[in-house]
C-alpha cells in the first residue's frame, strides 16, 4: 500500500522533494508588517497590533474576549488557573493527547486522570465520562464534585480537539455543568473547526488556541485564551503581564504574575497569516477530500468528519489494519522522504503520568496502535 500512497501524495504535492507533515504558509504581507514592526521600535509585549490580533481572533470565533499569550501551553496554563485548578485537585482529560495538556495541569500541582476516547471522535467520551463520574464522584455539600477513592476535588473537564476534529461539546458541557465542573477547551490544533456552528473554543468556560510553527496559522510562537467571561479575561489579562498595576514610574505587581504575553512581532505575523485564513482551509478540505477518495479506492480508511462537526482537517489521518501495519507504512513512508507520524504516546504510558487514575483506555490504545498521520500542509498553487 505504502508505494501507492507515495505516488499519490507526490502527485497532490507535485514534489519529487522532501515532504513533510505541515509546513506553515506565507503568501501575503508577513515580511512587510514585520518590517513595520521593527521600523516602530515596538517588537516586545508592547504594541498595537497585539490587542488587535486579539479582536479579530475574538470576533472569529465567536468569543467575547481573546487574550494573546506566548505559546498554546502557557494559555492553557493561565485558562486551568482561572477555571480554578488548584494543588492536590484532580483534571479528566485523555491520554490520547500531546504532553502539553497534561503538563499544565501539573505546573498548577494537580493530577490529570484519564478518561477514554471514542474511537470513532478521537475525542473525550462522553458516555465514559459520565460512567467515571457517576461510579467514582459525588457532589458534595460545597457544590464541587469530589473523587470519592481519593477524596480530591474535581477541579476541571480538560477535552481535547485532537488533530481538529471536534469533541462532542454540548454533551460533555451538559455532563460537567450536572457535576459542577468548569469546562476547559484545549482547542490548540483546532482553529477553524465549527462545532454545531459554533467555533471550538467559544464553548467552554476558557479556551486555548495555538500559532506554533505547524498550526494552521502560525505566529512563530503563540497562543490565545478564549472566553466569554469578562472578568476572567481582565484577570488574564493582567497575570500574564507580571500582574503590573499601571503607574508612570513605580513598578507594581499586586498579584503572582507571569511573562506570558505576546510579542508585537509574533502578532503582526499572526495578522497577515489571519488574512488568508479562509484559502489555507479551503486548501486543506480539498485535500482531506483527496485523500478521504483515494482511501475509499484503495482499502483505507480516513478520518473524516465527526457529526455535527466541521473540521479544519489540521492533519489528516487513517487508521492501519493493526499495529504492525502501521509500523511498516511508517518505515517505508519515511525512508522514501514522505513524513508520516503515528499518534502521541499516550501519557498514561509516559514515566511522569503512568501513576496516575485511569479508566481501562480500550479506544486510546485502540487508535495509538493504528493511527497515522499524513503530510496536510496547504497547497497554494
């Protein structure tokens, strides 16, 4: 099989080359805002364009505020904070995600415990999550949802967008708000997927969005929270800049505050990358189109929408027959210059996480063992 693929992604790419996995895109007026940029002096935390890179995130996704931060895991560092996580708390999230989720919720001193997946969404069961509840939770007198075995607080309901494709939001937001949970969207990858019509990220309490280098838009390094609660957005706003209370002169910081805040440079990137927003995914649902044909043809199976979705198809990917399978497609993709990955370990299986709680994880080991990803960077030809 894998010669076939090879021949054919060399075809979509017209490319004798190296092709990798998702290469960022730069067709419009990144060099000239960044010259810009410098020509002002303001390149730091420091800048106009800062706060309106903020407002056209906010205004496309549907949120009522949007805060620029350095990178995807400080937002959602600040977005866990906020929600109220706290030291000795628990997090559900899935171990089918990369390490980035879970280490921000151990830089606040909590536990992430492992819900499974469903297979067929690459997301945050809902069903499982509401088994693990019901059989291991209560709400208690305090109104917050408690871990009966291990009498911690439930401090979060941590739901990844994995490679774009959406969870199943208006479920688990029923299932958290039922158990007093904050619901936290980490929507990273998932830029331009709609859920129900409405933007991933806008739904739960807070968000967090990245502009790594192989996202759909880039800004170098970046990231954004979303959230539609305001005074949650001052506060963001405010420990991400050192907590500085606004003076002529004197520096004061009146809370724990951080360095999180987004260069100008990094958002005058992100503008002009915003501009062509629209073509990078018109681009990219063509080739999800292409490749979900090629695999109806040829025996393979490609991910495709989840219902009620609409996915930016960030990376797409198939599942193999088995483990084996994918190992030798990996190899021989590889070795021909054609970069193919198989899912994140799941971190449950990581040094650092593998104490932590778990459910059985039948479907993340299911996929780990077959997902691949293919090469899904934009054609702009």
């Amino acid at each position: 099989m894998f010669h076939e693929f090879i021949t054919f992604v060399r075809e979509l790419y017209d490319t004798s080359d190296y092709i990798p996995l998702h290469s960022p895109a730069f067709q419009g007026n990144e060099k000239k805002y960044l010259i810009e940029a410098i020509d002002s002096t303001y390149v730091s935390s420091v800048g106009q364009s800062i706060g309106e890179f903020e407002s056209k995130l906010a205004e496309y996704t549907g949120s009522a505020y949007a805060i620029a931060t350095v990178n995807g895991t400080s937002a959602l560092h600040l977005s866990l904070l906020l929600a109220g996580v706290e030291r000795n708390t628990e997090v559900l999230t899935q171990s089918l995600t990369f390490v980035a989720t879970c280490n921000a919720v151990s830089y606040l001193g909590a536990d992430p415990v492992f819900i499974d997946i469903d297979r067929s969404t690459l997301n945050l069961s809902p069903t499982k999550l509401k088994v693990f509840l019901e059989e291991k939770c209560e709400v208690r007198s305090d109104g917050s949802c408690w871990n009966k075995n291990t009498n911690k607080k439930i401090s979060a309901c941590l739901p990844m967008h994995t490679y774009g494709f959406t969870a199943e939001l208006d479920l688990l937001k029923i299932i958290c708000e039922e158990f007093n949970i904050p619901l936290v969207e980490d929507a990273a990858e998932s830029l331009g997927s709609f859920y129900k019509g409405k933007h991933t990220g806008s739904i739960g309490l807070l968000s967090a969005l990245s502009f790594n280098g192989n996202k759909v838009i880039t800004t170098g390094g970046g990231g954004m929270i979303l959230t539609n609660d305001e005074i949650l957005a001052k506060k963001a706003k405010h420990i991400s800049t050192q907590a500085k209370v606004s003076h002529p002169w004197e520096f004061k910081h009146d809370d724990l505050g951080y360095n999180y805040r987004m260069p100008n440079l990094n958002a005058v990137l992100g503008l002009a990358q915003l501009e062509n927003l629209d073509v990078y995914l018109k681009s990219k649902k063509i080739i999800a189109e292409k490749y979900q044909a090629w695999g109806e043809k040829n025996g393979v199976v490609f991910k495709t929408n989840n219902k009620d979705a609409d996915s930016n198809f960030w990376l797409n990917c198939f599942f193999a027959k088995n483990l084996e399978e994918r190992n030798k497609f990996l190899k021989e993709t590889n070795k021909r210059k054609v970069m193919t990955r198989p899912a994140w370990n799941p971190i449950h299986t990581l040094p650092y996480y593998s104490s932590c709680l778990r459910d059985d994880l039948k479907d993340t080991i299911w996929v780990f063992d077959r997902l691949v990803n293919v090469p899904s960077s934009p054609i702009l030809k």
